[in-house]
C-alpha cells in the first residue's frame, strides 16, 4: 500500500473513531498498522526524509496503535490489544537503537512515544486485574531498563567512533 493510500485510511479511521463506528475503523487501523511500520523503515534509509516528515509517521503509528487496542480490548480481544500495544512499543525501541542522523534528530520524540505507548501498557495490564498481565507487564518493564542501558552503552561507542 502507498504512503498516500495507507495515511488517507488512517485519517478515516480517526474520523470513524469520532463517529463511534468501531469496526470500521478497526478495519483501516489493521491495514494502516500492516503497512505504516514498512513506511518507517523505507523512511529510515531514505537521505531525503525530513524530521518533521519521519515525526509524522512516528505519531501516526502511536495514535493508531493505541486506538486499535483500545478497539480491540472494548471487543474483548483483550490478547489481540495488548499485541498490537507491544509490536508497536517494539519498533519504537529499535529504532531507538539506530544511529541515524534522522533517527538521533527525532530520538526525544522517539523516547516519548515509546514511554507513552509503555504506560498504555500498564495501564492496559492494571485494568486487566490478573496476575498473569501483571507479570507480562513486569517482563516488558525489565526490557526497558534493557534497552536503556543497551542504548547507552550504544551512545557511548558511536561518539567514541565519531572521535577516532
């Protein structure tokens, strides 16, 4: 799907969310979500982009994903919900880990949409009152610390390369 087709789908799907037509929208999130995270990694290797062109991207893929799991938790697809929470959540950390310069100009946007979508995750695990969802959440938690550290330590070799 082009970048045109996969974004007029998702500014229907907010404008059906508006209007309470949920499973029309949850249909074009579901496409906007297969197709927007192949937008990003084409925008990743492309010279061209602009930051506030990869931002745009960057947003559209928070927003829809957090509108697709509220989706799919008020269906009661509440393992579906939290997937789409985690895929997403997953690819804001990669990315985080690239040492582009697109990347290193949108890394505080980055960061904030990757803590954002982890605190819809908690919230969405706290909802589920069950010890099971506590744990994932603990797990993903745990991740986290992870990645920061692996980013620093990432950080800290990359300026050593910029020196040398």
């Amino acid at each position: 799907m082009e970048l045109q087709q996969c974004w007029m789908r998702y500014l229907r799907a907010e404008e059906l969310m508006e209007q309470g037509h949920w499973p029309e929208a949850h249909q074009l999130y579901g496409d906007v979500l297969d197709h927007l995270p192949i937008h990003i990694h084409q925008a990743l290797e492309n010279e061209h982009i602009k930051p506030c062109q990869f931002s745009c991207l960057l947003l559209g893929l928070r927003d829809a994903t957090v509108a697709q799991s509220e989706i799919l938790n008020q269906m009661g697809q509440q393992k579906r919900a939290f997937a789409t929470l985690n895929q997403s959540y997953a690819l804001f950390q990669f990315i985080s880990l690239e040492t582009s310069d697109l990347v290193q100009r949108t890394i505080t946007l980055i960061d904030n949409k990757s803590e954002d979508i982890l605190r819809h995750m908690g919230a969405f695990c706290h909802a589920q009152h069950d010890d099971q969802w506590m744990l994932q959440y603990e797990h993903i938690q745990k991740a986290h610390h992870h990645f920061a550290k692996l980013r620093v330590t990432s950080d800290s070799h990359h300026s050593t390369h910029l020196l040398n």
